[in-house]
C-alpha cells in the first residue's frame, strides 16, 4: 500500500513560485500624483503626472487601477520595507513643506457629535504626526 502523506506534511510543502508574463498591452509609465477613490470593495488610485503649464498646475492622468483591500493591506507592508531599505541605503527621503499631508480639520456641523467622523479625524492626526516624525 503506498504512503499517502499526513495532513501536517501536506501544509510543509513549498509553494510554486509564480512565473511572471508581461501582457501584450504593458505600459511603463511615470506618475508623481495620485488620487484615491476607496468603495466597500476595493481601492481605485488615479495615477498621473504634474506639469507646470504657463504658471498653471496641471495634471495630466494617464492610468487607473482598482486594486481589492487585501492587495493593499499587502502593499502598505511591501511599500514600508521598500522605503526603509532605501532610506537605509540613501539616508532619509526628503518632503518639500508644501506638499506634506495638511492638518485635518476638526468634524464640525453635522458631524461635530458623529463617533466615526472624531474617530477618523483622531486617526488622521496620528497617522499625519507619525508619518512627519518619520521625516526627521
């Protein structure tokens, strides 16, 4: 009779390792703006790229993606050791003043006594203190 493997080997096995293929229509683009447009099911980020026509800001948009929020609770990791590992390498990534995150403002009106509009501005708050102590 031959050896079937017990459930606890079975989990040890090493996964595949994916095999990576570029679709036919892959573009390599450039963006130094993006736009966040979250929903109940995924996250859709517009990428573009800023420009300074006759003294005017524009930005011109070439992609959109919409990525599920497991794939960016992943990607919040990867993109955090990616920047660390630089900075370690390159010293400290420098942000101009004017384009850090502004302060957010307090809930008022109608949200002033909203429980989730306080929270999510408390979560903000910290969120911005933590992300310009990390500048220092």
């Amino acid at each position: 009779m031959p050896d079937t493997p017990k459930a606890d080997e079975q989990q040890s096995q090493p996964t595949p390792q994916p095999i990576f293929q570029r679709h036919e229509n892959f573009e390599n683009w450039y963006a130094n703006n993006i736009q966040y447009f979250p929903s109940e099911w995924d996250l859709k980020m517009v990428f573009g790229q800023l420009d300074w026509k006759d003294g005017n800001m524009l930005i011109e948009q070439h992609t959109a993606m919409a990525i599920a929020w497991t794939q960016v609770k992943l990607m919040i990791y990867f993109l955090t050791l990616q920047v660390g590992i630089y900075e370690m390498q390159y010293g400290k990534i420098k942000i101009p003043p004017s384009v850090r995150p502004p302060e957010p403002i307090l809930p008022s009106g109608d949200l002033k006594d909203n429980p989730i509009a306080n929270q999510v501005y408390e979560f903000i708050k910290q969120e911005r203190e933590r992300f310009n102590a990390s500048l220092e």
